[in-house]
C-alpha cells in the first residue's frame, strides 16, 4: 500500500468528543456522500487503474496514494462520527437512517485527461466545503480535525494541478 500523499503534520484527535449533534450535522456530508472522502477514495483507486494500464505509472502510484489519503481522513471522520454520538455509517447523514452511499457517484469517464480533471474538480468541493463547515463549526476540536484535513486537500488540488500542467495523454 502507498504511503498517504499529506502534509508533514499530525491528524488531531477525536478523543474526548462528546455527543454534538450540530457538528454531527455539519460534517457527516464530508464522511460518505457524494462528494465525501469514501466516494474521493473509491474514484482514485478506479481512475489509477486505467493511468496503470496506460503506461502513466508514476501518476497512477499518486492517484493511489491520494486515495490512501481520502481512506485516512474517512478513517478519522468515522472516528469523530461516532464520538460525536452516531454510527458512521456510510450515508450523508447518520441520523437519518437513510440516503445510503452509492458507489454512482464516483466519476466513471475513460479519458485521461478528463479523470485528472474530475479529481480537481472534487478536491476544489472539498477544499470549499470544509471551507464552509469550519464557518458552520462552534465545536474547536471539531473545527480542528477538519481543518487538518482541509489542508491535505489543498496538497491534493496542487499536485493534480501540476500533473494536469504536464499531462499529454
């Protein structure tokens, strides 16, 4: 397994959270919806095996450490999901019970180029989105894991910016 592409600096913790239904709210849609982290994770895996197959290994071995990336931070909002007092299931919003994760959203195109651009696009949301959850957030330590991530995300944009600058396929 790739070792995770993100920045020199450690994930906080979820430990000591207690049960926050409005930060349970705010960031559960970044945890397995859409334009969550399984659905990021689950599109980079996807996306390196047709940049494999093509030969662009060094560009396929970064979409699969992104994804490993996305699979850390699923990891610690799943941790902070469930210490902010539901199950992390994968859906957009636990307590609802409903509107379960589809693997339909991930972005299936077969162009090259049009993957690299697909991830962009999902890595600007992500950076926007975390942007406005951390408006949204009243809880720090809350505030804080998001934050975190939110700078990982950044990493992402800039190198698949620079594969994008360079790419000819």
């Amino acid at each position: 397994m790739p070792e995770p592409l993100k920045i020199n600096s450690p994930y906080p913790s979820a430990e000591g959270l207690s049960q926050d239904a409005l930060s349970l709210r705010i960031i559960s849609p970044a945890y397995a919806s859409s334009t969550g982290e399984l659905n990021a994770a689950l599109q980079y895996v996807y996306h390196s095996f047709y940049f494999r197959k093509n030969g662009y290994t060094e560009i396929a071995s970064t979409l699969l450490s992104v994804a490993v990336a996305e699979m850390t931070h699923l990891k610690i909002l799943g941790e902070t999901i469930l210490a902010l007092g539901a199950p992390p299931v994968y859906c957009r919003c636990p307590y609802s019970g409903f509107d379960y994760y589809s693997a339909k959203y991930v972005a299936y195109s077969r162009s090259l180029r049009f993957m690299l651009e697909d991830d962009a696009i999902g890595e600007r949301q992500a950076i926007r989105d975390y942007g406005l959850m951390l408006k949204k957030l009243k809880n720090a330590q809350v505030a804080e894991i998001v934050s975190r991530i939110r700078e990982d995300e950044v990493l992402h944009l800039n190198a698949l910016q620079a594969i994008l600058k360079d790419f000819k396929g």
